[in-house]
C-alpha cells in the first residue's frame, strides 16, 4: 500500500483526490490549515484519514505530515483573482512559500514523488492563429478595447482577428494575473526541484474544474461556482463580455482520476493539460446551467475583469498518451447535474 499526503485535501478538489486516492487502495493523510478564503466551516476528512490542521509554510508541520509519506498531491492554494492587489502576499506566500516548504521538508524526509494542482492559467491568453503570421501571442487585452466591446485580442503584428486554437504543453508560459503567476511559480521550483532531487513530478494543468461541493460565490470562486449560486438564490447568471469567450469546463471526478493516474510518471518534469477535450463558451455553459436548473435566463452584460483572458482551451492529448487519462463526463452531462448538486458552505 502507498501512503499519500494530499495538501489542501479538505477543499473542493482535495476532497475529492482524497476520495479517488482512497477508494484507489492508497493510504491517505491530508494536510490543510482550512485557510478562511476556501474554509466557511473548519475542514473535515473521510473516517480513516489523518487530517494534520497546519499551514503549509509551518516547515515543522509539513516534516511531521511526511513521516512515512511515499508521494504527494499538492492541492493547497488560494485559487481565482482574489479581492486585489492587498491579497498578493497571501497569495505568493500560501503558494508559493507553502511549495517552497514543502519540497525543502520532501526532501528531508526523502520523498521523491509529487503530483502538482498546476492550472491553465499558465498559459494566459490561450493559442492563436493569424492568417498573415501563422501562430502569434496577443498582448494582454487594453481596458478601452474591453470597454468599447472588443473583447477578441488582434494580431500583435497587424491587428488582424485570430483564429483561436487548442494550447498544447509546449505553449509558452504566459501568466495574466497574480494568481496564475503563483502557479507558474510552483511549476519552476517544483522543476528546480527536481533535477536537484532526481525526483518525478506531474504538474497537472486544470482546465475549469466544476461540481459537487464546490465552494459558493466568494472572490476566489470560478465561473461556475458563481452562475451556480446565482440560480439558487433566484437570480440571472451575469456573463461577462459577450459571452463568447471559450473554457474547457472538467468534472472534479475526472481530475481527481487524473491525479491517481499521474503518481505513476517517470523522473523528470511532466507538464499535462487537464481538460474535458470539448470547448464550451461561458454563454453556452451559463445557458446550460439555467435550464438545467430551471432558473432565470442569463444575462450577458458586456462588463469585463481585467485580469480575464478570452480563450484558452486544451490539448488533452498528452495526458491520454502518458496518463491513459480521458474525461469520462462530457461539459453537457456534468454542467447538468451540477446544476442540482450541493455547494459547500
Ligand atoms: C479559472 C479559475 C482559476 C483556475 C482556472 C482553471 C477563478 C477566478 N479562476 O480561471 O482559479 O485555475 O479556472 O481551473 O477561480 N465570468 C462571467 N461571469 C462571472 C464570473 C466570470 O462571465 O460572474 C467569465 C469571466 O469573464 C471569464 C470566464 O467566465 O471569461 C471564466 O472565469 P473564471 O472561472 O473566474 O476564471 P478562469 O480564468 O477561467
């Protein structure tokens, strides 16, 4: 039996890694200090396994959570654009002195395997296509482009429309807000890490993750999240800009299989895109939430976030290849029972 300490394991996705990880055979500890951005309540695990309620960047916590610990799935992070920039601190330190703590503590205790929550955040404005220049990144959208409705960024070259295309693991890193440049933190020291280390680590691109348990509306919710509360407190889902900006939206259940399929990669550095492989508009998954729900219609409201990118949408092909990980749960089926399923407090 392999013992795994999953990080954030009391949260939305951790719990349902835990659950994965158990039900895999694995023997599971959790260690999650229940941060009030994520936790209404105090965290709570499955019977059989040991919660340590410590903050990561506790360096004498983190070694103690490691004794006899053969791998980690390091899902603890302050998620999502936050309140502003006073919530920079608490996002590089949970992050990315939380990472930083516990590799150092890894290393200590001699653990040498980590699955890493990364996101496609990554990537920021996802792949483009000029037909005069071939693939091009667009600079970060100007507010009075946003403001006068043009929402699809042009050509950096000559302002030319784009054809928006599939990000591969090769794209480029590009990130777009703080929280994205946390994440792409934790994927160097992660790397760093392990060349130093010889250890193997998959960092896991999380494409939108949905469903069952999913925190309510708060600023560090998606979009998902937010239309859902909506719908049950009786009001619209408000969808920014057109509504035609595309996401990947992935069922936690499929990201919480491939995060037991990825504790078997190789040494090295292994980036994968986690994603359903069938792009949604966000008007079309607040459309499919509505009905499903029975709710009011959304409204498109043509407001914007500065911080938004307005497409990104996934290659899952690499994760099928080394992973064999494919979503089992369409954006149609999942989004549909979402809409009924419970929130966390
Ligand atoms: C989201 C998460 C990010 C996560 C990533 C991958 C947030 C804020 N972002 O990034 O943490 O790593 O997925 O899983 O949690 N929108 C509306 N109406 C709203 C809110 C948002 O239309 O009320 C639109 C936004 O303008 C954006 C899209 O929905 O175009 C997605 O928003 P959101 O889920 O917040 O952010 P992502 O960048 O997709």
């Amino acid at each position: 039996m392999t013992h795994i300490l999953v990080t954030g394991g009391a949260g939305f996705i951790g719990t349902h890694v835990t659950t994965a990880l158990l039900a895999a055979g694995h023997d599971v500890s959790v260690l999650d200090c229940g941060h009030p951005y994520a936790h209404a309540e105090p965290p709570g695990v499955p019977d059989g396994v040991r919660l340590h309620r410590a903050d990561l960047r506790d360096r004498t916590a983190a070694g103690e959570a490691l004794r006899g610990v053969d791998a980690v799935v390091h899902q603890a992070a302050l998620v999502g654009l936050g309140s502003g920039p006073g919530d920079l601190p608490e996002y590089v330190g949970c992050n990315d002195l939380g990472t930083a703590v516990l590799l150092a503590a890894m290393s200590e205790a001699g653990v040498r395997r980590l699955v890493l929550a990364s996101s496609m955040v990554v990537y920021g404005e996802g792949r483009y296509l000029c037909a005069r220049h071939g693939p091009v990144r667009p600079a970060p959208r100007e507010p009075g482009d946003l403001a006068a409705g043009r929402f699809e960024p042009g050509c950096p070259h000559c302002a030319s429309p784009l054809t928006a295309g599939l990000v591969d693991e090769e794209t480029p890193v590009d990130p777009r807000s703080v929280y994205a440049a946390t994440k792409v933190a934790q994927e160097h020291l992660a790397s760093a890490w392990q060349r130093e280390s010889g250890a193997a680590v998959a960092a896991l691109r999380y494409h939108n993750v949905y469903g069952p348990g999913m925190p309510r509306d708060t600023p560090y919710s998606g979009v998902a999240a937010i239309f859902r509360s909506a719908l049950e407190a009786g009001r619209a889902p408000q969808v920014f800009e057109d509504g035609g900006q595309t996401r990947d939206f992935v069922h936690v259940g499929d990201v919480a299989a491939a995060n037991v399929a990825a504790l078997g990669v190789g040494r090295g550095f292994h980036p994968y895109n986690i994603a359903s492989g069938r792009p949604t508009t966000v008007g079309e998954m607040a459309g499919l939430l509505a009905d499903a729900f029975g709710g009011p219609r959304p409204r498109v409201t043509g407001r914007f976030r500065l911080g938004d990118v307005r497409h990104v949408v996934a290659a899952p092909d690499r994760a099928a290849a080394e992973l064999g990980f494919r979503a089992g749960i369409s954006p149609a089926d999942g989004l549909r029972e979402f809409a009924c399923a419970p929130l966390r407090a």
